[in-house]
C-alpha cells in the first residue's frame, strides 16, 4: 500500500472544502499538528486537522468554566476533526486563549501551497514531454533534484524504469531520496532497466553485467548461480 506524503495530505484537504463548527456555525481553519504527543502517546494520527478558532464559538467560551468546575484547571476547548470524517467532531483542549494558534495556516501558507500545485504541473508537462523525446537525461534531472515536489519525483522514479539507460541506475542506486514512495518505486524502476537490457548488478561488485554472465567481468568472481 503506496504511503501518502504530508504534502500530498495536504493537497487533499486543500482541495475540499472546509467543514463548519457544529457549535458556532464557522469555517474551520486547518491546522497542522505539533510534533508531541497526544491522548494516548501515539500521536495525532494526521498531519494536519480542521480545527475551529473562533473565540465566540460557544464550546470554546463555555469551555473555561466547565474545566475550571470539573478539573480545576484553567483551560476550555477547541472544535476539530479529522480529514474524511468531517460529521464527527472531538473536542482539543486548549490552555490559553493562544494556545494551538501558532500552527494555523495562513494565507501565506496557502499561497505556497497555490505555488507548489503550479510546479507539480509544470514538472508533469516536462515528464510528459520527455516521455514523448525519451529524454531519459532529463527525467534522472528531476528526479534526482530534491527542490522538485514529491509528486513529479514520484512520476519520475516511475518512469526511468521505462526510459532510463543502464548509465541510470548508479547515480539513483547512490541517492538518498527521504522519501519512502520514491525509493520504492526508484528500486521497482532499477529491476525495469536491468529487465530490459538483459543485466543484472554483480553480488560482489555490485557492477553491471550481462544476466546470462558466469564469470563477472570485472571483479573476476563466479557468478552463476548468484
């Protein structure tokens, strides 16, 4: 089962519409996580949530005095849900009227959001091109440059095992792409291009060789059998 980046996470929450507070009727903002734990140590179980910020929002106001009656604290609480599950709401409790504000995305972050979608196309129309050009040269570009979104990375990865020549294979064999999709599929890609020239890596100096090949041609090893 293909892992979904945080990136592509958020693109799919972008893309949907934003649930409203069933208690004050509000846009919910998104909100991504802090890395600490939650509840029960495991974490939040998502990237980013809806959560709603609206200090009128009559969970949050009424909340202060209900913690402060029921566990003597000072603190009230925020409305969220999850991605996907927009008709069940949790409360998140909160400490100050701050608290949790800090990871809210803002405009800003939506128009860095606006700017990566126009990359990801950008960089599909190149892939496209070099698809039609079997321009392997500049699909090993983009895959191998980190500044490229994942998701033109990934689609790069996918189609050097179709394109690529064996002149491929070490540099994305070398690579460290932080990115377990990628590497997944870059391995697929690496088996795809030895397939179809009829190579293999040798077990003991890892060069290429012939598939058929008994005696490695450049370590001097036996490799039938291998």
């Amino acid at each position: 089962m293909a892992i979904e980046t945080k990136e592509q996470y958020f693109e799919r929450m972008m893309e949907q519409e934003k649930p409203k507070c069933p208690h004050c009727g509000e846009e919910m903002s998104i909100w991504e996580v802090p890395p600490v734990s939650f509840s029960d140590g495991l974490g939040w179980g998502a990237p980013y949530l809806f959560v709603c910020f609206n200090d009128d929002c009559s969970l949050y106001k009424e909340g202060w005095a209900e913690v402060e009656a029921n566990f003597g604290h000072r603190a009230s609480y925020r409305c969220m849900c999850y991605l996907g599950t927009e008709e069940k709401f949790e409360c998140m409790p909160v400490f100050s009227p701050q608290g949790a504000t800090g990871q809210v995305i803002d405009d800003q972050a939506v128009l860095q959001q606006e700017m990566l979608k126009e990359n990801i196309k950008k960089g599909f129309s190149i892939l496209a091109d070099c698809y039609v050009n079997r321009d392997g040269v500049t699909i090993l570009r983009l895959l191998l440059d980190s500044a490229e979104p994942a998701r033109v990375r990934l689609k790069a990865a996918e189609m050097i095992g179709d394109i690529g020549s064996l002149e491929a294979i070490d540099p994305i064999r070398n690579a460290k792409f932080g990115s377990e999709p990628i590497q997944d599929q870059v391995n697929k890609s690496i088996k795809k291009i030895h397939e179809r020239h009829f190579t293999r890596e040798c077990p003991f100096c890892a060069e290429i060789i012939k598939k058929q090949a008994k005696i490695c041609k450049h370590c001097g090893k036996e490799v039938a059998g291998e």
